[in-house]
C-alpha cells in the first residue's frame, strides 16, 4: 500500500512536464553582435514611358541637372527639362549581420514624388549609406513591379496593387564591411526574446550541464553571459554546439492583441477565462428631425392674420438589444470563447469591450495588448 501512495503522486508529476514546452535555444535567444543592419539612399529611376515626376517636383530635375553635370554636359542651373520619364525614388536595404564586401543584397525601390508608376524603370548607379553616413554598398539595376496603373484621356483611372514600388533581387553590392563586436567580446551575449527568469535559468543550467560549471551566467531574466573561446573557428564551433541545444522555457503570459485601427482581435491558443458571467447589449437610439409648414387658410385669400410658418417634428426612439446572459465556466479555453461570443452576434469592437470588462473582473488569463 506504501509502495502504491509513493507512486501515484509521480503518475500525478507525469503530464506536468510533458506540458513543459522545449525549445531549440537560438529560436527563443539573439546572439549580441550579430545584428542585421539597415541602409538608405537616394537615386534616380529612368526609363520611365512617360509616368514619371511632373514637372511641380523640382528637386528631380535638379538632380537631372547635377547628374549631367558630372558628365560634362553643360547645363544652365534655371533650366527645367521638364522630365517625364524620370522619377526621384529612395533606395533602401538590409545588410546580414557580419556580411563581407562583394556580396549582394536585395533592395527595394519607392518613389518619393508624384510619379504614377515605376514599371519598366532602371535604377541608376545610387550610393547606400548607414546611420554613421558612411556608403556601404551601390544599388543599380532594372525594376520588378508588382503593380499596374492604367489612367484614360477623360482622367478615368484604374490601380492594381502598389505600382510606385519595384524590388531589385540581388541589386546592390556591399562594398564595405560593417563592424561587429561578436568576435572581440570575451562573452557572448544571449539576449531573451521574452524576457523570463526561470528561461534564464534554464539557459544557464542546460549550457553548464554540457560544457561545465561557470561558463553560462544568468545576468538577468533578459541576458545570458556565454564564456566563449577566443579564436573565431573556435567561437564558430562553439556557437554551432549551442545552436541545438533544447532549452525549458518558462511560462509565457498568453496575449490578447487589439488592432483599434481595423477591429482585428488576435488570441493565443493559451487563453483561458475564470469563472464568469457575462451579458453584453446594445442600447440604441434614434432621432428623426423633420420640418412641416403650417399654413391658415386665411394666407391663401390675401387674409393679414393667416400666417405660414415652418414647424418642427422630433421623433425619438429607444432601442435594446435583448441579449442573453451566459456563464463561462473556469478554465475554458478559446474556442468555447470564441463560440460564445458568436452567440452573442458581437463584433470586433464588442469582443474588446467583452475582453475588457473581463480582464478588469480578473477573470481573464492573458494580457490585452492595443496597437
């Protein structure tokens, strides 16, 4: 009987950590030091058949005008060419943490003018530059447009897609290196995607069980400190051994994301709701305004007393929604939520306000997040 009561509690232990989720640790940490990087530049689209920047955009012939210079041509700084098939376009990118020069990159394209479309345009030879000012790469080539403008001589026009942004694949190459501090810090940094103390620790526990005590160091619930080799192929094979390392991770506070501006709501597949009632319903009301004319009979046979005036008529009306009052029960999960707000006929805005109330009742297990 003693041995039987010693066992139930570990079958009991069991599904509990089955129910822990295991992840790979570069999936749920970034590695300090290798960043991807952004770069911007400012170019000229050509070849344009006539949808380029008219002529109110100014600062497009201007770079006309100092481009031609740069190859002698000789052009007065009051002249307008009056292009239409040129577009003055920003250039931007992102360059892959601790890329070397001669690689190529994709880069994307968006006019900053009034041009109606850049489909069949070249980019012309454009300088990309960092948040320090420096040119890390140059960006050339022809435009790939997913969109399609179409306009008639009566101004009748029709629009697919978003033909005033092209893609270039492969068009800018780097040709300088952007710095990185991976290889010279002793420690290599792991920096939490969600931040959790017992993730931390976790991390910690897991590297020093495979490489020894004292090499990983829980900062914080945010940060890991990795004692790391110092030699970069050994940094390498170092890293590549704690790439698949499994990792517990701690319990994540399940989200409940709101988009005020389109009325998406969001919810994780973790969300449940404690006990509670619930009644939601809509109070309408209504106001007609309307106008009569009042007119005496006098006024039509030239009579002094009768008058015509102008009378007004309100009517208002008050209306509710009668909606029933239904209880969720503790623990239940996001589809009989889901069921039961539908029951209801809510719609987005309805369901946040359920969500709400739900939230400031303590009964919601999840946290509301508004963007």
């Amino acid at each position: 009987m003693l041995r039987l009561l010693l066992i139930l509690p570990l079958l009991v232990a069991l599904p509990l950590k089955a129910a822990e989720q295991t992840r790979v640790l570069m999936d749920i940490v970034d590695i300090q030091g290798l960043r991807e990087n952004q770069l911007v530049g400012y170019g000229l689209v050509v070849g344009l058949s006539g949808s380029g920047d008219r002529s109110q955009v100014r600062f497009t012939s201007q770079s006309v005008v100092n481009m031609l210079k740069q190859f002698g041509v000789q052009v007065d700084d009051n002249t307008d060419p009056k292009l239409k098939n040129v577009a003055a376009v920003a250039v931007h990118a992102t360059v892959p943490s601790l890329a070397s020069p001669g690689q190529s990159i994709d880069v994307t394209v968006s006019s900053i003018g009034d041009a109606k479309s850049l489909q069949g345009g070249t980019l012309l030879m454009t300088p990309l530059r960092a948040i320090d000012g420096e040119v890390y790469a140059i960006a050339q080539g022809n435009l790939v447009v997913g969109g399609v403008s179409a306009s008639g001589r009566n101004g009748s026009s029709i629009t697919v897609n978003v033909p005033t942004v092209g893609t270039i694949p492969n068009g800018a190459l780097l040709e300088a290196s952007i710095s990185s501090n991976f290889n010279d810090n002793p420690d290599i940094i792991l920096n939490l995607r969600s931040p959790s103390f017992k993730t931390a620790r976790n991390i910690e526990r897991s590297i020093n069980d495979m490489f020894g005590p004292g090499v990983a160091r829980a900062d914080s619930h945010a940060k890991v400190l990795v004692h790391a080799p110092k030699t970069p192929s050994e940094r390498v094979t170092f890293v590549s051994m704690l790439e698949e390392l499994d990792i517990v991770q701690g319990r994540k506070v399940p989200r409940i994301v709101f988009n005020s501006r389109t009325g998406t709501v969001v919810m994780g597949g973790d969300v449940v709701v404690r006990k509670a009632a619930v009644s939601h319903g809509n109070l309408t009301v209504t106001i007609v305004e309307s106008e009569n004319v009042s007119q005496p009979n006098g006024a039509y046979f030239g009579n002094a007393a009768g008058e015509t005036v102008v009378t007004k008529d309100s009517q208002v009306t008050v209306e509710q929604a009668n909606k029933r009052m239904f209880v969720w029960e503790e623990g239940v999960a996001l589809e009989e939520i889901v069921k039961a707000v539908n029951s209801l006929g809510a719609a987005p805005m309805d369901l946040m306000a359920i969500l709400e109330a739900l939230n400031e009742a303590g009964a919601l297990e999840a946290e509301l997040v508004v963007i």
